[in-house]
C-alpha cells in the first residue's frame, strides 16, 4: 500500500494499493471512532464494491446504512442530495437524551 498525502487546506491522505476495500473499517478506525456512518453510492458501484464495504466497516464496530443512488450525471441534483440527507436522518438518528 501506498500513501500519499494531498496538502489542500488541512491536508489528508490517500491510500493506493490492491485489497484496500477490505480494510476500510480498520483504514477508518485510524481517523473515526466506532459511530455512524452512511455509505453514499450509485447504482454502478454498488454492485460491485457496496457490500464488501459495509461489512469492512461493520467489522470494524461501525453502524452503517447504505444509501443508492442511481448512476448518471443526470442524477447529481440538489433533489439527490436532499433524499440522501433524509435517508441519513431515519437511518442513523441521533441518540436522544431523555427530558
């Protein structure tokens, strides 16, 4: 595996190399703790990265949903965008603290 580091604004890390899907959930443990987390994908990639992704990511003690989208430029609208928040808010709602 690979690093390289992209200086824009704060900076991150890129990895490069083969098998990292897998080590997703440990690659995010780095940086996260154990959480939430929504995968925002297309109807492209799902099929074939999607599931290998949310199971690095739940192995890895994450809570994960995944939200498709259907493929295309044509879809990268502020309408995606909103149905992808509104996902996340049922999907993952935040903890409530009782009164």
């Amino acid at each position: 595996m690979k690093k390289v580091f992209v200086n824009a604004g704060k900076g991150y890390e890129i990895h490069i190399g083969s098998g990292l899907i897998a080590q997703a959930g440990t690659l995010a443990k780095e940086v996260l703790k154990a959480g939430k987390l929504a995968i925002l994908t297309d109807s492209t990639v799902d099929p074939l990265y999607g599931s290998e992704v949310e199971k690095s990511l739940s192995d890895a003690g994450f809570q994960v949903c995944r939200y498709v989208s259907p493929a295309g430029e044509e879809n990268k609208t502020i309408a995606t965008v909103t149905d992808f928040i509104n996902f996340m808010s049922e999907a993952l709602p935040s903890t409530q603290i009782p009164a």
